[in-house]
C-alpha cells in the first residue's frame, strides 16, 4: 500500500468506520462492505480535503472515485498535482 493509503485506512480505523479485525483491499467497496455512508463520507472528503491541502469539486464526488481505496487515492494524487 501507499502511504496515502495508509494514511485512509487509519483515517476509517480511528473513526470506527472500520475495526482493526477487518481486512480490507484498495478495490474493495466501501459502500458494499458497509464501511462508509453518506455522512461518513462528508466526514472523510472533509479529513482528505484538510489533510492534503487540496479542494474536491463536487463534480469528483462520485462511485467512481470514492469506493474504493484506489479510486480516493488516484484521485488525491489526480488534485494534487
């Protein structure tokens, strides 16, 4: 995994969105697993937005880009740049 990644993951662990029994992979779903909902995710674009200086249009509010690990990740290096 990459440190953003990383850094997701311990963002859902340590707001109880996923416990430390969980194994989770970066294609995994995180609506089909029930990891995150819709407030979870107002919650977790708030964290990726402060933490990584970076502003997500609503138009990248999408499945597409928030499923998964993978999808958040590209995304986050995609605004970064």
């Amino acid at each position: 995994m990459t440190d953003v990644t990383d850094e997701l993951m311990e963002f859902l662990r340590t707001k109880s969105f996923l416990d430390d029994t969980v194994l989770l992979d970066t294609t995994d779903s995180l609506t089909e697993r029930g990891i995150i909902d819709s407030i979870g995710l107002i919650e977790f674009v708030d964290f990726i937005q402060d933490r990584y200086a970076i502003e997500i249009p609503g138009e990248y509010l999408t499945p597409e880009n928030f499923d998964t690990l993978n999808g958040i990740t590209n995304l986050i290096s995609q605004l970064s740049k």
